[in-house]
C-alpha cells in the first residue's frame, strides 16, 4: 500500500517546489523608462529588477522543533539571496510573538531570532491580520506549519504556500509536505 501510495502521490523536495514559486513572482523584466539626459537621445529598452516581498510565518505551537525551524529559515535564506527577496519573518501560536516582526533584506544573513515564544494552541488568523493590519501587499506568504489549527475563512489576495509537517489539510493555497 505504501509503495502504490508513493506512485500515486509523490513527494517533491520542498525546496525545489519553493525555489520555484520564488523564482516565478521575482520581478525581471524590461523597462521603457525615459532615460536620463545624460544617457543619449535613444530610447531603448534596460532590463530592470525588482526584489520580491515575502512574509514567512512560523507556527511555534510545541508540534515543530527547533531543529526544524532553523532548517526552515537557514532554507529562506539560501532563496531569499537569490532572487533578491525582503523577508518579513513571523512567530505565532495563537498570537503573533510580541518581538515580531523581524525584517530581513536580501543581503542579510537571516537566522532564527533567539527571543521565540510559542508554546500554545495553533491559531493561523493573527498572521494574515497582522499582514492587514500593516498594510502590506506582499508577493506571497510562507507558512511553516502542522497544519492543525484554525484557519481565516476566507483567502487573501496574495499566494500562501503552506509548507506542512505531518498529515493536515488546509482549506486554501498551495500546499507542499515537508518531506
């Protein structure tokens, strides 16, 4: 059964599947922008870059191990780098960690903040409020999760990949078991 299991659903190396949603939302692209006068008379087309805006949360309900966030984040730094994206990096059980937020721009070395509380139940709603409530609009959002808890009733307006330990479902977005 395990065997026909694995034929039917395989298992993709997280990474690989996370480097890929990276890699589609960076921002290459040409630029037709009125030069500036120093540049010449010719209008012509220059490749432009924009970095990628990510907030990344983790559920610190107990059901995660250290070992597993420092895996996690030391991942995010490794792709973060490569497509020049700024981290927003979240702690949250049943609330948002009181040190929270912790920003990360592509050339710093991201790492896991030492000051982490958690502990409690798993509750996945104060993380998308919180990216309401600050107003931000990022590119996509990386929860790392067991997946067991409760969930906003509605999706934002913005990707969530759920990067999920064990067997829980969640009711939107893009899930991706950790392998």
């Amino acid at each position: 059964m395990r065997w026909v299991d694995g034929l039917l659903a395989p298992s993709l190396p997280w990474r690989a599947l996370l480097a890929r949603f990276f890699a589609v939302n960076q921002r290459d692209d040409y630029s037709w922008r009125r030069p500036s006068r120093r540049e010449g008379d010719a209008l012509l087309p220059r490749l432009s870059s924009e970095g990628i805006e990510v907030v990344a949360a983790i559920d610190t309900s107990g059901s995660i191990s250290d070992d597993e966030l420092r895996e996690f984040v030391t991942e995010l730094d490794a792709l973060k780098g490569q497509v020049r994206a700024r981290v927003t990096l979240l702690a949250c059980d049943n609330h948002v960690a009181d040190a929270a937020p912790w920003e990360f721009e592509p050339w710093d070395t991201m790492q896991l903040p030492t000051d982490i509380e958690g502990g409690g139940g798993t509750d996945f709603r104060p993380v998308f409020d919180w990216v309401e409530h600050e107003n931000r609009s990022p590119n996509m959002l990386v929860y790392f999760t067991d997946a067991e808890g409760d969930f906003p009733k509605t999706p934002p307006n913005y990707p969530v990949i759920w990067l999920v330990k064990g067997k829980g479902a969640v009711p939107w977005g893009e899930r991706v078991q950790l392998n």
